[in-house]
C-alpha cells in the first residue's frame, strides 16, 4: 500500500482565525524556481507573488523562501492569501455551551460556517477560532449561511471523529422552525422521502428520479392568518434538504432566494430578509462522557415573532 506523505505543521500561526494556505509543489514539471511555480499556478498577476517573496511571506519548514529557491517536487510551502473585502455580518454569535471538548453556538442567520469563496473572515469558524483563542477548532456538522441557530463545533482535535460522527450516523436529534405560506389542504404531518442532487457550482439542488437518499418530517405548529409556523425533523442531512422538501409541498420558506426559483442575489449588505429558519434543537448523547445534551436556541423568527435579527 502506498503511503500518504507526511505532512509537517504549518510554520504560520492563523490570521484571523484563517489557516494559511499550504501547498505541495508537484512531482513533475519544468519551474526552475518555487517562484516560477507560484507565478504559473496562483490566479494573481506576477507583481503579487513578487512582493510575497519581497515581504518573506512565502515559508517553508525551514524558514522564509527565497524567490531563486530551485523547485523541489514534493516540498510544502506556506503562505497566508490576502483576504477579500467581506461586509461583516452585524449580528452577535452567541455562546451557549463550551467545555474542554465541544463548543455550542447560536448562529446568526447571514454568518457561513466555514470559509468558502467570498466569505473567509466572516464565518462562525473564523470568529470563533479568533475571538475565543481556539485555532484547533473545528465544525461537527453544517449549517447553511442563511440558516440562523444551533451549530456545534468540536475543540479537541482528538475528539474531532468521535463527535462528527455523530451527525453521520445520525445520532443526533435537530428539529427546525420555519415560516412558510399555511396551505389549505395539505395533508400535515407527513414524512416527505426523494432524491436529491446538487451539482458542483449550481447554487440550487434538485430532486430526481431514483431511490430517495432524504427524509423530513414535517409538522405544522400553529397558523396565523395566510402563515404557518412548521416544525421541522430532518433525518438526513442532505444539502438544502428542508428549504427543498418544503418548496416541493408548495409551501417554499419565506425569503428563500432558491426554492422555488433562483432569484438574484442581493447586495452583500442587505440583511433585511432572512430566511425563515431556525436550527431550534440539538439533543445527543455524549460520545466521550455518555452525557445527554440538550440545546435550544434563543433566535426568533421576524415574520412570526416580529422581532428583527440583532
């Protein structure tokens, strides 16, 4: 059996929360110079990796690189990227719970999980490794950036797959709230069963044909006028699974931009309509402590509650 590479701790410390990017020169190709490599492989012009090796940003397990440093395949260099211009989401993530081993937060809807694409800083993995000194910690599960409420974080890194495997496996009880138009006729509560996909780089999934790989159970709460409040007990976990489960009933969630057509995206500062979900419930066994928990966010949803995210 082949053996994986050993790969050395990073000789950067995070910034803001942000790992730096580490990369593996490759086996082959014809760069005389590490230099050489960067300027062929990372999608900025010359001038930046210039002033990167200018400013000794560019390091190695050894120390800083030099930009005449002939290219070794195989060889790990690291290098913190220049963060994009993010607008800081204006709402609180709160701490509920924070032991040795696991951390229990309320998200705010708007606030990615982790860093993805244009949003690096401003996630609730980025903040939370700054602002409470926690650079080894890592997510348990997912949460959708425009989904508020329960997310739980693991900070032992020992720890990590015995806590992440708690959501695989489904061992952890989630119930969802959502505000969604109250439909006359519709047969509630029902479990709703399809197969989902979602594509890489297609911002919406889709249900097909084949055997179902997702199931909800969906429950109405309580009604109010032309609205219902939904309980919502996802057993799987697929991407977008409840947004989409709901849309299909001719129930979409209020304010969702995909469900049930693609609307354009909204400027980067609107925060004036989020999505009416809320992660509501967490309740597991402890694998390490054999504990039982129980989590309940404290959010509220605007369009039952009447109360703005703060």
């Amino acid at each position: 059996m082949r053996r994986r590479p050993v790969v050395p701790p990073a000789p950067l410390p995070q910034r803001y929360g942000i790992d730096p990017v580490r990369l593996r020169l490759p086996s082959d190709g014809g760069w005389a110079t590490v230099r050489d490599h960067l300027v062929e492989r990372l999608p900025v012009p010359s001038a930046v990796v210039d002033a990167m090796f200018g400013e000794r940003a560019v390091v190695g397990v050894d120390g800083p690189v030099e930009p005449g440093t002939p290219f070794t395949p195989g060889v790990y260099v690291w290098f913190h990227r220049e963060l994009p211009d993010e607008v800081r989401v204006p709402f609180p993530l709160t701490v509920l719970h924070r032991d040795e081993r696991i951390l229990v937060v309320d998200k705010p809807h708007f606030l990615a999980m982790t860093p993805r694409g244009r949003h690096v800083a401003e996630t609730a993995l980025a903040r939370l490794r700054h602002e409470l000194d926690l650079p080894q910690l890592s997510p348990a599960h997912r949460l959708d950036r425009l989904t508020a409420g329960l997310a739980m974080f693991v900070v032992a890194p020992e720890l990590r797959g015995a806590y992440q495997s708690l959501f695989q496996e489904r061992l952890v009880r989630k119930e969802y709230e959502a505000v969604a138009p109250h439909q006359d006729g519709l047969d509630l509560p029902r479990t709703v069963r399809s197969r989902i996909v979602k594509e890489r780089g297609e911002l919406a999934a889709r249900e097909v044909e084949g055997p179902p790989n997702s199931e909800s159970r969906i429950e109405l709460a309580e009604r109010r006028g032309p609205l219902g409040r939904y309980r919502l007990l996802p057993l799987t976990g697929r991407t977008h699974q409840l947004r989409l489960h709901m849309s299909s009933l001719g129930v979409p969630i209020v304010a969702d931009p995909l469900y049930p057509s693609v609307l354009p995206d909204a400027a980067p500062d609107d925060f004036s309509r989020p999505l009416q979900l809320l992660a509501r419930k967490l309740e597991f066994t402890d694998p390490v402590t054999g504990a039982e928990h129980s989590f309940r966010s404290a959010r509220s949803l605007a369009d039952w509650d009447g109360r703005p995210e703060k």
